[in-house]
C-alpha cells in the first residue's frame, strides 16, 4: 500500500474525518473541433483548453487549486453516483447554474454536450495543494496531489431542463451510451472503420484523391463540369497545403488546395485535418467558408472502401500525385489497417 492510499484510509476511518472536496471536470475534447466556428459565428469563447472544471464550493473568491489544476467555482448539484443493490447502473443527474442564459448559449451550439465525459474528483481537505491556503500552508494537514477516490467517470445522455436559472443533464455509464458497442469497433472485411487521416490506422498524409462518392479531386472537379488540376509540383504532401484563410486578399483559384485543422483537442480522432479542393474560383473567401458552400469547395472523402484505400497506397500515378506516400508499398498491414494484429508504425 502507498503512503497516499495509506493517508486516505486513515481519513475514512477516523472519528473526525476533514471535509470532502468534490471537484467536477466536463471534456469537451469529441466537440472541440466545432469551437472555431462558435466563437466567429456565435461569439462564444470557450478558451483554448478542452477541459472544463467546476467545484460546488468557493476558497473565498478563488478556486480550489488540486493536481495544479483550477477548479472554477459554481453551483451544482449532482445526484445518483451511488451504485444500485438491484444490479441497475446509475444514472445521476447534474444541475449546473445557467447566469446569464451562459449554458444555455454553449449547449445550444454543442448538440446539448451529449457524450460529453464527465469526471468525479473527490480529496479531503487536508491533501489539497498549499496553494489553496493563505501563506502555502495547509491547516488541517500535509497536501497529497495522489490521495485521492477513485474518479466516478460517466458521459452526458441526454439534457433533462433548462430554464434561465439551471440546467439539468443525465448522465450514464460508458456502457449506456447511445449507439456505443462492446467491443468497440466492428472489424469488416470490406468496409474500413478507421477515421480517414488519423494518425491511429489510416494514417494517410496525401494529397486530395476523391470525394465520399467517388468524384475524382485530382482532375475534371470543376463547377462547370470541365476543368479543374491540382498542380501537384507545389505540394510534397498535406504539410504544404495551406490552412483556409478568409482574409486571404488574393481569393482562391481553380484547383487550390486548402485544409482546415481542428484546434485544442487532445482525442487522435478528432483532431485529424479536413482537406477541400477548390471548385470555383472567388476573390472573397469569407463569403465561402468551405465546410458550408459546397458550391466552391469539395471536401477530400474516403468512401471506405477496399477499392479506394487502394488508390491512396497502391496507385502508381497517385504515388507520383502524393510523393511522401510512394514509400508505402501495397495496403497498409496487407488489408484495410488494422484488419490484421499489428500496430501501426
């Protein structure tokens, strides 16, 4: 036994145990890549890190310092962590203050945070970081950053009520989250389950090949039906491509490729890259933001097919198109990635 789980089970069993702390975390890392476009369409900022932390407690006017991290201060409640004696799986429910209509604003743009990840921290008084205290030291005893609970670690449900002053979310275990499987991925033989451009699995780092139906971006993608070459001289591999800028003065041409990339998200999955091929030119980006006007941009697709992951690693004219991937020989592992038990490279 360590001298942290040693500390903490002396306070269980003591006679005047100090105050329990709970501390509260919501990842927002699977919506992340969406803050970009909150804050320029919506004017909401949720700052550059994908973890939020709450307590329901105050330290006077500043937050409760644990593990070196900010736990801001601010009403909630939450009920229903306890485990069930009839086998069921809890379901607790967490009602968080809405000031402002502030919630209300970020729920609203965020799918109301559904799969959201939800942490339970919870310390005793006397373990928390000197910091917390006036001249760094703790009165009730020494800090220990480890001597801790076990995190309660459940996903947001569903929103239950919201009215201008709470809002209330359900919240479930792993197991309970809509459309979630065990195991967890499905491996087909015919039909790749790897995100495209992630570095776990697929891990393509090329240049745009084709749309999720097929169309072909590297010639003939033009609006009008004709014309339409990415000049591949000026790109090695997506590290040259340029990210979409809408302040770019000389507009985008025929045939230019941009690439958007997500920000602030520490989740391999969701912070993979979006390319887009222009398909009309236009001298004003901020009028054609390539995820809404597909009229001027079409976004590079893997139709996740045998057929297709094929003309990324085996095409002999793409390998000249996309010149870093040329050292790839055949599909990746033999099949589609990680039909076979290998790991990545």
């Amino acid at each position: 036994m360590s001298s942290s789980e040693s500390n903490l089970n002396k306070q269980l069993f003591t006679l005047t145990p100090d105050a329990l702390i709970d501390l509260y975390e919501i990842d927002f890392s699977n919506l992340q890549s969406n803050f970009d476009e909150l804050k320029n369409l919506y004017g909401i900022n949720l700052g550059a890190e994908p973890v939020y932390r709450f307590c329901p407690m105050i330290n006077n006017t500043n937050p409760i310092i644990w593990q070196s991290y900010s736990y801001q201060p601010l009403p909630i409640t939450v009920e229903g962590f306890e485990k069930k004696s009839d086998g069921t799986l809890p379901r607790p429910k967490m009602r968080i203050a809405n000031p402002d209509g502030m919630f209300s604003r970020i729920l609203h743009s965020n799918e109301d945070f559904i799969n959201c990840k939800v942490t339970r921290k919870r310390t005793f008084a006397r373990f928390l970081d000197k910091e917390n205290f006036q001249n760094e030291i703790n009165p009730f005893g020494d800090p220990d950053p480890s001597a801790e609970f076990d995190d309660d670690v459940f996903y947001v449900n569903r929103k239950t009520s919201e009215d201008k002053s709470f809002i209330e979310l359900e919240l479930v275990s792993l197991l309970e989250l809509e459309d979630a499987f065990v195991p967890a991925r499905i491996v087909l033989s015919d039909y790749c389950n790897w995100t495209y451009r992630c570095d776990i699995g697929c891990a393509y780092k090329g240049l745009a090949i084709e749309t999720s139906d097929g169309r072909d971006l590297t010639k003939g993608f033009g609006y009008d039906g004709s014309g339409g070459v990415v000049d591949s001289s000026i790109y090695d591999d997506i590290d040259d491509v340029p990210e979409w800028n809408k302040d770019n003065s000389g507009g985008y041409n025929l045939g230019d490729l941009v690439k958007i990339s997500p920000l602030n998200t520490k989740n391999p999955y969701k912070k993979t890259i979006s390319v887009f091929v222009c398909s009309q030119s236009h001298a004003s980006p901020e009028k054609h933001h390539p995820f809404l006007d597909r009229d001027y941009w079409l976004k590079d697709e893997c139709p996740k097919t045998l057929s297709s992951c094929r003309k990324r690693f085996e095409s002999e004219e793409l390998k000249n198109f996309n010149k870093k991937d040329s050292t790839y020989e055949g599909l990746r592992f033999g099949g589609f990635p990680g039909t076979e038990k290998y790991s990545i490279e």
